[in-house]
C-alpha cells in the first residue's frame, strides 16, 4: 500500500452505536446529527513519525519507571502482541502508550477518590515504539477492577488504556485490552455497546504462558489491528477506524 493511498472504508455495520443509554456518558457524548465521511488529506496518511530517541529506557517498564521506595504492589504481568495493518501486515515504528489502574484499581489521578490507596511506586503509564515486525511489549502490574457511577453496584473490569499511532493519523486508535477470564466483561455497560461478539473478543488479552517468566510474571497477548473489518475497536467511539 503506497503512503498516499486511501485506507479501507471502515463498516459502519459492525461499529459500536454511539448513543447506547445503558451507557449513561454516552447519551451527552453522541452526536446528534448524522456524521460526514471525509476523504483523506496528504498530512493524514503521511505522518506522524516517532523515534526512539524520543523515549526514555524505562519507558515501557511500568515495574520500575515510577519505583521511589520498593516495587509496586500487585502481580505483576508482561503485556505484547503486534501492531498490524488491515492487510495483517506488520506497522513498525507505531507509538503505543498505555496507562492504568494501579493492583487495587485506583488511578494516579487528582479527581480519582475511590477508596484504594495509591500505591508510591507505581504512576501508570508508558510508552513504547513498535519493532520491525510490528511486534511490542511492556512490564507492569495487573490492574484492579474499581466501581463507577452508571448504576449501583456497576464496577469496570480491569483493563489497560491504550493509544497507539500506526503510520499515519488515518491509523490513529485509543482502545482498551481486558484480561481474559474476568466475569465482569460481561456485565460492563461499555463493553456491551459493542454488538459484534468477535470485536468483544479482540479487545481481550490471551494468557501467555509460554511468555512468562516461572516464578516471577505472568504474560498476556494483545495484538492490535489498526482499520479495517478486522480493527480493534473502542466501546462506543469511531476512534481509529
């Protein structure tokens, strides 16, 4: 595919509904007048581009990048996969960043006050860059789930942000990746806006065991496809794809 060639039209047919009430953030979020499908511009499909000179060496190890005191309290995980295109070819060079939840599913965050504690040594983010074969990876700490407020007693399953930037702005996508087994997938009012079962199920990281590390961390596989009938979605939002 030529830099300046057209991506795929996405299928509408197969995209979460962005006015889902069930979802009560989405009824003031979704749009209400119908969307303009636009062609691309030269700057969408040529850019951005990123380095590694661009991120520092504990960038992708959330273990150890924010450790003041001691490591982070919780299991901790490897999360990798690759970053394909529509075509199940490899985007090298894509910008991943992630942030989450720290074991007890509390943000670093001003306005979250849910009742875990913030843990001193764990931030939440990081970032890393796609290799040659679109392939990448991080350290960190499984998350905790943590309740919301969109009915009583509804709680998010525990879950990992990602944004990642292919190889142009056409490819842009901020997903999330569930962890595999966690009942309250099930039961979560945003995942459920997604109709399609196979998207749900690309959203979900695979127990990894061959990656793991015996007696010290678990591993997970969250490959991303960005586009196309095959992309990882996001919930209710046209983001990416």
């Amino acid at each position: 595919m030529a830099a300046e060639s057209e991506y795929f039209q996405r299928d509408r047919a197969l995209q979460p509904p962005a006015y889902t009430p069930a979802y009560k953030t989405s009824v003031t979020r979704s749009p209400s007048r119908a969307l303009l499908s636009l062609a691309n511009s030269l700057s969408e499909v040529t850019g951005p581009v990123f380095g590694h000179a661009e991120l520092g060496a504990l960038d992708h190890d959330l273990v150890r990048n924010y450790a003041r005191t001691g490591d982070p309290i919780g299991p901790r995980i490897i999360v990798h996969g690759r970053v394909l295109d529509e075509n199940a070819r490899p985007v090298p060079n894509a910008l991943i960043e992630i942030w989450q939840a720290n074991a007890g599913g509390r943000y670093r965050h001003k306005k979250d006050n849910y009742l875990a504690p913030i843990d001193p040594n764990f931030g939440g983010c990081g970032r890393t860059l796609s290799d040659a074969e679109g392939c990448y990876f991080f350290r960190t700490i499984r998350p905790g789930p943590y309740p919301w407020r969109n009915y009583i007693n509804s709680w998010r399953p525990a879950h990992i942000h990602v944004s990642i930037f292919g190889a142009a702005f056409a490819q842009r996508l901020v997903t999330q990746m569930y962890f595999e087994g966690d009942p309250l997938i099930a039961t979560c009012p945003i995942v459920q806006t997604i109709p399609d079962a196979g998207a749900v199920d690309r959203l979900i990281a695979r127990l990894d065991l061959n990656e793991s590390i015996p007696l010290d961390t678990m591993a997970y596989r969250f490959d991303i496809v960005l586009r196309g009938r095959r992309s990882t979605l996001f919930e209710n939002r046209l983001a990416g794809n």
